[in-house]
C-alpha cells in the first residue's frame, strides 16, 4: 500500500493511497479522511459508496465531509466504484463496465475475473486497513452511498449487519432488479436468471431482514432518476413494521453533488449516534 | 444572458450563466449562489476570484461555501479566470493566457484585445447583474479569492475601497512585481515598462493606501508556492501603520481547495460583519 497524497485538512489529513488488489486482481485507489482525532486515539470508520461515472475522488472534493467527520472524530473513507486497468473488461456506456460495479461479485464472463466490488468493500479493503492505519478502529464502522453507491450501501449494510453499525443512502437505486441501470448491469455481470440478483436489491434484502441496522435515506424530489431509476418507494413498501428506516424527501433537490453536500452533515450526525457510543 | 444550469443547494440556487461579454470581446460563463433570503429580500454580494488554471466552476463545487452563504443570506458570485475562445491569445503554459487573466486590462499585442479582465469584474458583471438580477443588492459587496484571485481580490478592493466594504485572500500573490509568476504574465499583458505593473501590486497599493479597507488574509506553511510567488511578509511590510489588515498563517496546510475548504467560512463571516451591517 502506497500513500499517493496526503494534505491536511480541517486539522485531519485528506490521504490517497494506491495498492495491490488480489480480490479484483488489479491496482486500486482509495481515499482515507483521517480526523485530528486519530493522532491520539482509534477513531471510527464511516464508508462512502460513490455513484456510476466516479471514483474515490468526486466525494473528497465535492461532498464538504471532512468538516463534521472532523468535529466528531471519524475517518471517512472512498474507495472507487469498480476495478481499473488494461485489461479490465469495459462497455462503451457509463452505466456498465469501469465506473460501474455496482458492488457486486461478478460470476459471468468477461467479467468475473476483475469485477468482485462487494468482497473488495466487505472484505479485502477493511482487512488491509486494519494492518496499514493503527488508527482505524474497524469493530466501529458505518456505511453511506449516492445513486449506485446508495444501492451498495443498502445492500453490503443490510447483509453484514454485525458490522456496520447504520447506514444511509443519498437518491439510492432501491430495486435494482426493477429499474434500466439495475437490469442491464445486473444482466451483465450475474447472468440472466434473476434469483441470483435478489442478494444485490435493497427491497428484497429488506424485505426479509431478520435483524435491524438503522437506516436514513434522503431523496431529491427534482431528481431526474428519481421514478424511473431509484423509486424509493419499492424500499419503503418493503421495510417490515417497526423497522427504523427514514426516508426523507426534499423538494426542488437533484442528483448532484450540491444535494449530497446540502444534507452530508444530516448523514454524519446520523451515523454518529451508533458509532460514538 | 442566459442561465445554463440552475440546481438547488442548501435552501438557495446555485446558478450558472453565459452571456456576451463587451468588455473582453467574448462569450463569458459566471456562476452565482443565490441564498434562500434571495426570494424575499436584496441580498449583498461576495466575489470570489478563483487562481490560475480555474473557470468559474471550482470554487463552486470544492470550497463549500454556499452552507454558510446560505445562512448568512449573501450571494456568492465567482466568474472566470480570464477570456476563453477561439481567436483568443493564448500560452502554453498554465501561468498566462486562458485561465490566468491575472486580473489587469492588457495593454500589449496581442493580450489586448481580450484581456481586459480588471474592468469585467470592476464594472461590466456588476452591472450586468444589477440590471439582470432583482434579488442582489450591488451596493454591498465584497471581495476575495485565491492564489492569482487572490492578487485580484486584493488589487480590486484597495482601487475601488467604495465600492467593496472588505476584502479577503487565501494564498494570494501579495507582489506580483517581484515574483516569476507575476514577472512573465505583467511583461506579457503589459509590457517591460514596470512602472505600468505598480497599479496591479497590492503590496504597492497597500503602501499608499489612503483609505482603509479590512484586509484578512490566510496562509497556508506547507505551501509550495509560499516563498517564491506569494511572499505574504511583502503585504505587510507594505502596510501602514494600524492599517486593519490580518495575515493569519497555518501551520501544514497547502496551496489546494483543502485549504480553501478549511477556513472558507471564516472569510465568510469576516465579510458579513461589513456587509450586512
């Protein structure tokens, strides 16, 4: 692991590193927000998911964390939304291919040999921090998303549900077997027998939850995808009684980042609560 | 002038326009915060000049701004760097032509048939926005910026100390005249006779100031330009005695929208006390 930035910011330090993937089977980079607070204790570990098109970059500079996560001592971290390289297998559009991993483990040709999002994220990212930053306390670890990031988040939240301690979601895709982005991607890298989609759809997973992790959703109601792409309402539909899922709509909000910016401080007070205690 | 993108942020409108620009002979983009207190009330405006290599866009999306704006109820106005276009004089370097306008009317071929940028920000866009825009109120302004932006804030506000109630700076080039950066691009715009280049060098400026104008300025030690280009110690050797100028420097931080983001609300509180008075 290769640290290839590290500035500081808000008194914590903005951190880029570059390293070898065995899971994906290529070189990879993620971003790391440690707090001032890690200089002198293990702080928790709030996880950003980005959304189709980024990488670990567009959050850092866009989203205006570092602020909160700084005040409340927690590190954040980005890592990129799919593996990179020669020889990646791609698809000329941007929902599909590199930018688009939409955090699954691929078991269809030509993907399957480098697109395994999810053990990358759940397993092989957490584990190598946990040897390389002594001031990461990953038994406290949360996990938020945008878009396809917000899907991610959802779906890793709700199948590991010992160890994230909350989750939340900016404008997720909240049924993916259901919608274009979802079908097709879906299609792509799990083949076309749709009962092997339902462990990636956030309605389904909810649907069936045993146990329960807090949730916190906020969706634009100007956001072009909303109906077509996200529909939250599959997700509200699903939550069993009781279940402690919010979902707030904000009207005259889109899909950019200047929505993720707006409500990130919401997001991060939320998380808080579970990972300060 | 004709809006290009208008989305909604913290309660207000991040708005971008394209409009035909006679001054530097061009088409121009600007982009403008409008706080929520814009749709009932005037609200005051504070520039901000953006560095070399910038459009109007950056400071948009990195510095996170507008949450503070938007509770202050001031509008935030960062226009381009320079004339852009075909047919217009450019350098293959980052330092001068597009993107490094530098702020000054160029007097010298071929710079000067574009590069009038001093007089775009001092007059053609406030006047452009006075008539356009009902909701700003141009009678309270303010100015800042960054790096080269930060020259300009600098050199704008102590010319025209009626017009802008303050002004603040991050990393500014506090002596053109005296500095590689500043040394090229003055010869380019306006040719090898320095004593042309004194009326666009705050520390000359400040040296003969006759009228205050509060000047906060923030530095960042593990800026890499710091000793070369930015030369703060120049800005307050020039200053006269009890001048309400304040040079605050920070130790780790360097020359990037880290930086910026960091202490952007603290600017912007600094100019609410003058323009909201």
């Amino acid at each position: 692991m290769e640290k290839v930035a590290d500035v500081q910011c808000f008194g914590g330090q903005q951190q880029r590193f570059k390293h070898v993937s065995l899971v994906l089977n290529c070189d990879m980079h993620f971003s790391l927000f440690l707090p001032p607070q890690a200089k002198n204790a293990k702080v928790p570990v709030l996880v950003w998911l980005s959304g189709l098109t980024c990488t670990d970059e567009n959050f850092v500079t866009k989203a205006g964390a570092q602020r909160v996560a700084a005040e409340l001592g927690i590190a954040l971290l980005a890592p990129d939304t799919s593996p990179r390289g020669e020889g990646v297998a791609d698809d000329e559009a941007y929902d599909a291919g590199m930018g688009a991993g939409f955090y699954v483990n691929a078991t269809q040709a030509p993907w399957a040999e480098h697109y395994q999002m999810y053990d990358y994220i759940v397993q092989e990212l957490p584990a190598l921090l946990a040897r390389e930053v002594q001031a990461l306390d990953l038994k406290r670890m949360s996990i938020m998303g945008h878009s396809m990031g917000g899907h991610g988040a959802l779906v890793i939240g709700l199948r590991n549900v010992d160890t994230y301690q909350s989750i939340s979601a900016f404008a997720p895709i909240c049924a993916p077997s259901q919608c274009p982005w979802g079908e097709k991607t879906l299609g792509y890298y799990l083949g076309q027998d749709r009962s092997t989609w339902q462990d990636y759809d956030a309605s389904v997973l909810l649907a069936s939850a045993k146990k329960s992790i807090p949730i916190r959703v906020d969706q634009g109601l100007a956001d072009n995808f909303l109906t077509t792409q996200l529909m939250p309402e599959k997700l509200i539909a699903a939550a069993p009684q009781n279940y402690p899922l919010q979902v707030l709509q904000h009207k005259g909000y889109d899909h950019s980042y200047f929505f993720i910016a707006s409500f990130i401080e919401a997001h991060i007070r939320f998380h808080a609560e579970f990972l300060n205690q």
